[in-house]
C-alpha cells in the first residue's frame, strides 16, 4: 500500500514542494562567482615588505585575470544553448524521473568540481578544473529547469499553472538572494574554499529532492493509470516534431528571449552600474541589485492572480512595457536605484509569470520538454551575444573618468531600451494571434474551466477519435496545437 495518493489534491503540491527545491542548490552556486569576484580576481600571493602584507593582499584569493573570470560564466551560457535543445527531447523520450535525476547528478559533479579547482590555486591545474566543472553544472542547471517545467505544466495543468511555475521561480531566486546576502559573510569567516564546497553540499540537497520528485512523479503516474498513456505520447514523439510548433509559440520564445536579453545582462552587471553612478559602497550595491530577485519572491502570489484571472499576453505586453521607462531614468535620472530595480523586479516577475507558463498551453504535453529546451537554448544565445555587447560598449574602465564611465552606461541602457522593444513587438503580436486562435493565453478561470469541460465532452464523443484532433492540428502550424491525444493525459 502506497503512501501517498495520487488522487488526492494535497498531492500535487507536495510534488511542487519537492519539485521547488530542485533548482535551489544550483542557483545558489551559479552567481557565487559574481558576488565573490573580488576573491576570484584578487592577489593569489602576498608580498611581504617589512614585515607586513603588502595592500591588496589576499590569502585565499585565485588570482584570475578578467579575461579567465568572465569565461566561468561563457562556458556556462554556451554549453547551456547547446544542450538544452537536446535535453527537453531526451526528457519528453525517457520520462521526468531519468531527467530530473541525470540533470541533478550534472550540477552536483559539476558544483563538486569547480570547488574542488580552488584547491590548486596558484597552479596551472586550477582553470582547467574548474571549467570543467561550470561546464558540468552549465550541462545540468538548465536543463534541470527544463524537467522543473515539465513537472509542474504535468501536474498543475488547467489548475494553479502559473502560481507552481512561479513557486519554482521564487524558489530558485531564494537561493540566488541567499547567495547576495550570505556568501561574502560566511567566506569571510571561513575561506573561499569551504565556501564552494558549501554550495556543493545544496546541490547535494537539491539531489536528494530530485530524487524524491521522481520517485512521486512515477508513483503518480502508475496510481492515475496513465503510465501507458504518456509512454505511447512519448514513443511517438521525433525531434522533427518541432516543425509542428504553432506560430504563437515562436513569437512566445521571442518575447521571452528579447526581455531576458535586457534584464540578465543588466543584473549581471547592476553593481559595477550603481556604484559608477550613484557611488554606493559594494554591500550596498549589490543589496540595491539584488532587489530584481528579492521582488520575485512575489511569484507564487503573483502566479495565483494570473491563474485567476488569465489574460496572460495582455499582462507580457504591459508590463515589458512598463520595463522601458526603468532603463530610461537608469541613464537619465537621478532616482535612487533600489527605486529602479525594485521596479525592474516587479515587471520581471510578472513577465516571467506570464509568458514561461503560456508554453505548456500552447503545445502538446507530449513535447512540453522538447519546446522549453529550444526556448532555453534560443533565451541563452540571446543573453549571451547581449552579455558581449554590453561588454563591448562598456570597454575597460580603468583610468577612465567617472563622466565617460556614465556615457558608456547610458549606451548600455539604450541597448537594453532596443531589446525590451522588441520584446514588447513580439508580445504584440502573441495578443494578435491570440486573438484569432481560440484565446488560449488570455481566458480567465471561468473561461478556462468551460473550455476544459467542452474539451473533455469531446473526448468522450463517438462521433470524434483522438488520433484525427491529433493528425489534424499537426498539418497545421498556426494552429494553437492542443491535440486531444495530449489532454488525455490531463490531471484532472
């Protein structure tokens, strides 16, 4: 006898529970090396004179030009593009469970590594060992959101979609605020090194609920008798599939990349930003930077209103709307920053809440994996050609003066304003689409729940299989994709 019921709604969220604690580890470890920077850049060796250390010593620090810092974080993004495409098709072919596990397993080698690297500072050996390792946790930590994904559009479908992506969300944001408030404290008690082989141990954490997720995913499945149902989607499933993803979904994956490819470049570099132009101290820049992810602990909250009241392409619109006047006063104003970022946070969360949700509604449950691992990989391409434009336009900032600093950044802010443009052109035209496509992304709860009941009476129909819903909505791409065949493997 089980112990643990699968009928029962409790179900379902203690799946999310675990499910949100997937990605708290690795998101933990991903910004370490940003809030530690001055550690991974600084002296690796003290020079003596007098007796006394000289300025700009540092015991435990690994002494990495700029050029070997910023490549910790390109073999990441890069290796994220490559792999996530292939990994959304590997999760919809074998199953959440070989997913979640594999991709977990990843981070936590891969975490393991990249501490493990610290300890041959000052040798040749380091770099090498901990590329390694950020490409192992590069291949793990983004396809691991992908399974994240899959998992809560399975199980929450037609429910509280929005509210279980967004508790993912807020979920793997807390352990990136975790990451701003606790890091340089704890390293500064006990040294660089046990400070990496601490977040080793959250991911570890992150691998243990993992494997609990798993396991409550196939239990789940085998008590609602419907292990049969998805591994026959699944075994129908070709990479090729990807021909029949619908119009609105392209235009979904534009969005997103064009306003991640404004808000992460600016996050990664919002300290050096506020302390150029409003001269914070670094604790107080990176609390002030920080704020985009406090705000998002909103997410959950958030997520329940939009389950409730739907017009998901409405709120994409208006709020990336909302996101050009922050990078403009940034440049222009003096308004205080955590103002701004605050700000930021607030129409990030709810851009997030709206369109990653919007993905599993508008294709087959069947290749919900495969469409958010192209969307993964296209969002990463995005961030990081944005990452080397902002780069470019910021230059080296040694010897320059505080004037020409603040031009650059404006230039970078102008960049930001293009990309939420043509985010919000895309959002757009996903309204548009909508509009002439039965309104999958912009009904609210009661419209939704009549839809499902119709849907469902379809099903049952003699007069309708669900293989012709199925072969139908596949000759035609402009179609919202909603085959019958993958409602049958609705949790009801």
């Amino acid at each position: 006898m089980s112990l643990v019921d699968a009928h029962r709604p409790y179900f379902r969220f203690l799946v999310l529970f675990f499910n949100c604690l997937v990605t708290f580890g690795s998101y933990f470890c991903f910004d370490m090396p940003s809030v530690l920077q001055y550690k991974f850049q600084g002296n690796v060796s003290c020079d003596v004179v007098n007796g006394s250390n000289t300025s700009g010593c540092c015991s435990d620090c690994l002494g990495m030009s700029p050029e070997h810092y910023n490549l910790l974080y390109a073999i990441y993004a890069w290796t994220n593009a490559v792999v996530v495409i292939g990994a959304g098709f590997l999760i919809d072919k074998m199953g959440n469970g070989v997913g979640v596990f594999l991709f977990s397993f990843l981070c936590l080698l891969g975490s393991g590594i990249f501490a493990l690297g610290a300890i041959f500072r000052g040798t040749a050996a380091m770099l090498p060992i901990m590329l390694i390792g950020r490409l192992l946790f590069g291949s793990g930590n983004g396809s691991l959101s992908i399974v994240q994904s899959r998992i809560s559009a399975f199980w929450f479908r037609d429910k509280e979609l929005a509210m279980a992506f967004g508790a993912t969300l807020a979920f793997s944001r807390l352990g990136s605020v975790l990451n701003f408030l606790l890091t340089v404290s704890f390293t500064e008690k006990y040294g660089l090194s046990w400070t990496l082989w601490g977040g080793a141990i959250l991911c570890a954490v992150s691998f243990l609920s993992a494997i609990s997720v798993g396991y409550l995913d196939k239990v789940g499945l085998f008590q609602r008798g419907q292990t049969a149902i998805v591994h026959d989607e699944s075994s129908r499933l070709r990479f090729t599939d990807i021909r029949y993803f619908t119009l609105q979904y392209w235009l979904l994956v534009l969005a997103i990349m064009f306003f991640y490819s404004g808000v992460f470049p600016f996050v990664a570099d919002a300290s050096k930003f506020i302390i150029d132009k409003y001269e914070y101290t670094q604790t107080k820049a990176s609390y002030a930077a920080g704020a985009v992810y406090f705000v998002s602990m909103l997410s959950p909250f958030v997520g329940l209103l939009i389950d409730n009241i739907g017009k998901r392409g409405y709120l994409a619109l208006t709020c990336s709307t909302l996101t050009v006047p922050v990078y403009a006063m940034l440049a222009y104003s003096n308004i205080p920053a955590p103002v701004m970022t605050i700000w930021l946070g607030l129409t990030y969360t709810v851009v997030a809440g709206s369109l990653f949700p919007s993905i599993p509604l508008v294709v087959p449950q069947a290749s919900v994996g495969l469409a958010m691992g192209v969307n993964g990989s296209i969002q990463m391409i995005g961030v990081g050609i944005s990452n080397l434009v902002v780069g470019a336009l910021l230059g080296e900032s040694e010897g320059k003066d505080r004037e020409d600093k603040i031009r650059r950044w404006q230039h970078v802010m102008i960049f930001l304003i293009c990309n939420t443009l043509l985010c919000i052109v895309s959002s757009f035209f996903v309204n548009v689409v909508d509009r002439f496509r039965e309104r999958v992304l912009n009904q609210n709860k009661q419209e939704r729940l009549t839809r499902q009941m119709l849907e469902e009476q379809l099903v049952h129909s003699d007069s309708l299989r669900p293989s012709d819903v199925y072969e139908s909505s596949e000759t035609d791409p402009l179609l919202i994709g909603q085959p019958v065949v993958a409602r049958s493997s609705r949790i009801n």
